[in-house]
C-alpha cells in the first residue's frame, strides 16, 4: 500500500503543470489564496489579453510599481522574486492560471 | 384692366400643363422640405427624450454596479448567479468589447455610444472605474414606451398638415400672380381678334353681294375673271372671319346636332371652293359614296370641312391634285401638295401653330378641325410625307 501510494504521488508530480509546480505549491503557504490575486488583476485589467500581459510583466519584472497588492499586503509581504520559468513556462502558467479563475461560462 | 375681367379666355393646354408642372414640382418640393425638417425635428425630439431618461438609466447602471461588486468580492462564496433587475435588462463586457455575460435582447450593442435607441429598445452603456468580474461596461436595455414618438407624430401631423396647407396656399397665389401677364397677353390678343372680326362682317357681305351683282349684270370675259378674283379673296376673308367668330364664340353657341348627309355637303363645300381650286389649276377627284349620313351639328361639320378644303387648296401647287374620298366609317381629304415635316405632326393642332409659314394664315384652321372633332366625336387622323402629300381621314 506504502508502495502504491509513493508511486502515485511520483507519478502525480511527474504530471503536475508548471502551474501547479511553481505558482500554485508556494501561494499554499501564504495566507491569501490565489484566486484572490486573480479578481484583483480582473477589477484592473479586465480581459484576458490585458490581464495575462500585466501577470506576466509583474512576474519578469516584479516591483512595487507594477503590483497589483495595496500598499499594506505589501509591507506586509513584499514584493516577489523575479520568476525563474522561461518565457514559454511562464504563459503556459499564466494561461492555466486565467482558465481556471476567469468568469467567462461561470455566470448563470 | 378691362381687359382682366373678360375671363372668357381660355388657357391653352400646353400653358396648361406648365402650370401644372409647376405646381407639381412646387407641390413636391414643399413636401421634400418638410419631410426634412419633419426628421430633423424627430431626431431633435427623440435625442430630448434619450437625454431625459439618461439620469434614470444612470441610476439603474449603479444599482447593477452595485450588485456586480458584491458577486465580484464574494465569488467564490455566494452562488454564481448574475444580478438580475425586473425594471430592465442588462449585460456586461470586457475591455476589448467581449461579452463576459448578457441578459439583453439584442446581441448587437454600439459600446462606443452613451445612450441610444434602436430597435424599439433604449441602450445605455456606462464604463466601470473598476472593472468588477472583469466588465468594463455595463449596458442597461428598456424597452421604449413610444409615449414621445406618439406624441412627435400627433404634432408632426397637426403643425405639418398647417404648413402644408398654408404653402400650398402660397403656391396658389404665387402660381396666380406668374398667370397673370401671361393670361393679360392671351386676353389682349382674343380681344383684338374679336374686336377687328366684329369690324370684318359688314364689309365682307358689302362686297361678296356685290361681286354676285355684278357678275349677274355683266357679261364681258375678262371683267367676269376679275370679278371671280376678287370673290376668291372675299370667301377667303370670309372663311377666316368665320374661323375667327368660331373661336371666339363657340363656347356660346349651342351645339344643334341633325342628321347629315355627307355626300351632299361634301360635294356642296367642294363646290364652294371651285373658284379657288380653278385658279390653281388643281384638279379634284371625288369619290363619294351614297346614303352616308352623320348625327352632328351641321355647320361645325362644314367649318371642319372648309378648313381642311382650304389647307388643301392653299398648301397645294399649282396644277396638283386633291382626292375626296367618302366611304362608310370615314371621309379623307388628300392634296399632293409640299406635305408636313415629320417633327412638325404633333404640333399642328395648336392654336396659332403652322407648319408651312411660307403662305398666309394665323395658324387657327386645324386647332378648329381639332377643337370641333372633339366635340362632335369625331378622330382625326394626319397622313404626310414632306413635299408629297397630305391626308387628313375623319373617322367616326
């Protein structure tokens, strides 16, 4: 049983995006979920195109700036390090990121 | 100003019909500018009516605002269901004109403009300062109660119906006053024509009497042929005087339609025409057939006949010929005379109007032939070919 679950958790992290690998494992330890950053980009940059490129050029390029946190959660998180994903990673992520949170075919 | 009252005189067709173009046009004209400013007033109107219900549609934009704000910050805790309003419908889109969710009627919305009607609905689009779900813009739709189109009708239909009647009015008198020079030439001209066929009367008989005294009384040649001259003349004069007494007063005279025998009169006015058709040399032919009678006024019939003898003889060279043909349904006068250019045909019949300037007249012999024809029931048929012949056929 020991066996079989190591092996499906080896399994699991081989296939986990680099969405899940490298944005949605260190956000689990902070205490505001990463949704909340995602409605905060919406209510600024409003489409997809928009809200993607501002991501994106926050995460190669993060300063206070280009953040989209009020000037508390700053003081009291600071600002990030600079992304170590490649350019074509980083989309990818990104993309991931919008699909899951976005609300177009949510509403009813 | 004498002149004026005499309102005997009537306008010719062809003046008519100008005026009556004119009319139309004016008429049309009117109404285009009208129609113009009916629309500009309509526009005016309705942009009055979007501009008065652009606060109410404002307030309704927040109250959504309001709600899009709520299910924003608590998405992930309250149903996603998005804000519903019974006083209107509405939708919202993204920033780049995606429709992010949409309860409208109308899939096509102008997000560039502020309010607008179309459709029979009133769209009014207000952009977020942030932008809740990711909309950018709000559209809020009502249906158009068409309580101010109702009323832009009634007050088109009342103010335009008053302009309408009050410029057709003012094309009358304009109309009116352009008539009246014309209508003063026309009177002055009938006038001086009744006036000197008044004064033509008394003279003619003198010397048509006397002519036939004189021939009774003498007996030498050459006095006769000159008499017989002079006699031409005088008929010629006469037919004229009666020509002109026709137009001038046919409108007077009672119409007394008998039964006519056509045979008769026709060799009856050949006849009178002999002298006339002896001093040109111009041989006739008749060919007329018995027992064709027809029910009209005799002496309409008989002007209508010299007129055609007389431009048969007057329009004809010397020693040429014309035919005289009676058959059941129709009688033809023809002269082998210089004929009728083709682009001349239809105008013949107007008063005044003449083909051939190169003899005397006035131009008044067929537009009588038509005015008579006209009148009895006759149709006149026009046969020419330029300097070969003349037919003219009367069918009835």
């Amino acid at each position: 049983m020991k066996i079989f679950l190591v092996s499906f958790f080896l399994i699991f992290s081989l296939n986990a995006s680099v969405y899940q690998k490298n944005c949605v494992s260190c956000h689990k330890k902070l205490p505001i979920k990463i949704d909340k950053f995602f409605y905060r980009y919406l209510l600024k940059y409003s489409s997809a195109i928009e809200t993607k490129y501002a991501m994106k050029l926050y995460l190669q390029n993060p300063k206070k700036e280009n953040s989209i946190l009020n000037p508390a959660l700053l003081k009291r998180f600071g600002v990030k390090k600079r992304t170590t994903l490649s350019q074509k990673e980083l989309e990818k992520a990104i993309d991931e990121y919008w699909d899951r949170y976005k609300i177009f075919g949510k509403l009813k | 100003m004498s002149v004026l009252k005499n309102w005997d005189i009537n306008l010719r067709s062809s003046e008519k019909k100008t005026l009556l173009s004119f009319f139309i046009l004016y008429i049309f004209f009117t109404i285009i500018v009208l129609l113009l400013m009916a629309i500009f007033y309509f526009n005016t109107q309705k942009d009055l009516m979007l501009k008065d219900k652009r606060l109410e549609f404002s307030k309704y934009a927040n109250d959504e605002i309001k709600k899009l704000k709520y299910l924003h910050v608590n998405f992930d805790k309250v149903p996603r269901i998005y804000p519903r309003d019974k006083r209107f419908k509405s939708a919202i889109y993204d920033s780049i004109y995606t429709k992010i969710f949409s309860l409208l009627d109308s899939n096509k919305v102008d997000l560039n403009e502020d309010i607008y009607l179309q459709n029979g609905n009133i769209f009014y689009i207000k952009e977020l300062e942030s932008y809740y779900l990711g909309a950018k813009y709000v559209v809020i739709e009502i249906k158009d109660d068409n309580l101010w189109k109702n009323r832009v009708y009634h007050t088109l239909l009342v103010y335009g119906g008053i302009i309408l009647f009050v410029m057709l009015l003012m094309g009358y008198f304009l109309l009116y006053l352009l008539l009246r020079p014309m209508r003063e030439a026309i009177a002055l001209l009938d006038r001086f024509i009744k006036d000197t066929t008044h004064e033509l009367n008394t003279p003619i008989s003198t010397i048509l009497s006397n002519i036939e005294l004189s021939q009774k009384s003498n007996t030498d040649e050459r006095l006769q042929k000159r008499l017989d001259r002079i006699k031409i003349g005088a008929k010629t004069i006469s037919n004229l005087y009666q020509d002109l007494i026709f137009l001038t007063l046919s409108d007077k005279i009672e119409s007394r339609k008998e039964d006519v025998n056509l045979k008769e009169l026709l060799s009856q006015r050949v006849e009178y025409f002999s002298l006339s058709i002896e001093s040109k040399k111009i041989s006739i032919e008749q060919n007329l057939k018995d027992g064709v009678t027809l029910h009209v006024d005799k002496n309409r019939l008989t002007k209508l006949l010299d007129n055609l003898l007389s431009n048969a003889i007057k329009y004809n060279k010397i020693k040429g010929k014309i035919e005289v043909v009676l058959e059941d349904r129709y009688f033809y006068i023809k002269d082998n005379g210089r004929g009728i250019e083709k682009d001349k045909l239809e105008q013949i019949f107007k008063r005044y109007e003449r083909a051939d300037k190169s003899v005397g007249g006035f131009g008044i012999g067929l537009s009588i032939v038509s005015k008579i024809a006209l009148e009895e029931g006759l149709k006149i048929e026009i046969d020419s070919v330029f300097k070969k012949f003349t037919s003219v056929k009367v069918s009835w």
